[in-house]
C-alpha cells in the first residue's frame, strides 16, 4: 500500500501537487505565485488549468512573451480549453500595443 501511495501522492519539498496548488492560489505575489504553479506542474505537467493560471501571473507582470508560451502549453494539453485561448490572445494584444507605443515614441524623438 505505500507504494500506491507514493505513486499517487508524488511530493516535492513535502506538498502535493494538491497542496502546492492551494498555496499558488491563495498566495498575493505573482512571482510566488509562478513559483509555487511550477512546483504543481513539476509533479502534474499535463494540468493545462495550472498552466492556464501561471500565464496569468505573467500578465500581471507584464511579461507576455512568457504569459504566452504558458497559454500555449495549456492549449496543447488541452486544444479546446477557451480561457486559455483568449488569455494568449489578449497577451498577443497587449505585445502589439506595447510595440506600437514605442514605435510611436521612437517616431516622436526624430
């Protein structure tokens, strides 16, 4: 039977993935935040709801390019998953606004 169960309560630093999750969740700092979405996916790779939610932390952040390759890891586990579908496309948006503000204030200083 303990075999069993460390097969199905795989633990890193002592937490499950269960508790990792619950810590990432109920945690204010973005930053810890991704820590702790990192130690779930470390014992659950194929959980596109804590890659979903790990994007998000890099929105908050304001690094979209990484927000976005979490979004795309979340929709090939799961290519239906629309939450994550529109998060990239708002990440996408975001870069797009950002690089038209500095083309425009570049445009300005000549």
């Amino acid at each position: 039977m303990a075999f069993l169960d460390k097969l199905f309560k795989k633990k890193i630093e002592g937490k499950t993935v269960e508790e990792w999750y619950g810590l990432a969740v109920a945690e204010t700092d973005p930053e810890k935040k991704i820590e702790y979405f990192d130690k779930v996916l470390a014992l659950k790779p194929d959980f596109a709801g804590a890659w979903n939610l790990r994007g998000l932390e890099f929105v908050v952040l304001k690094r979209y390019e990484e927000a976005i390759a979490s979004f795309d890891k979340a929709l090939e586990i799961r290519p239906s998953y629309l939450e994550a579908k529109y998060n990239k496309e708002d990440a996408e948006t975001e870069i797009r606004k950002t690089r038209t503000a500095e083309k425009s204030a570049e445009e300005k200083s000549i």
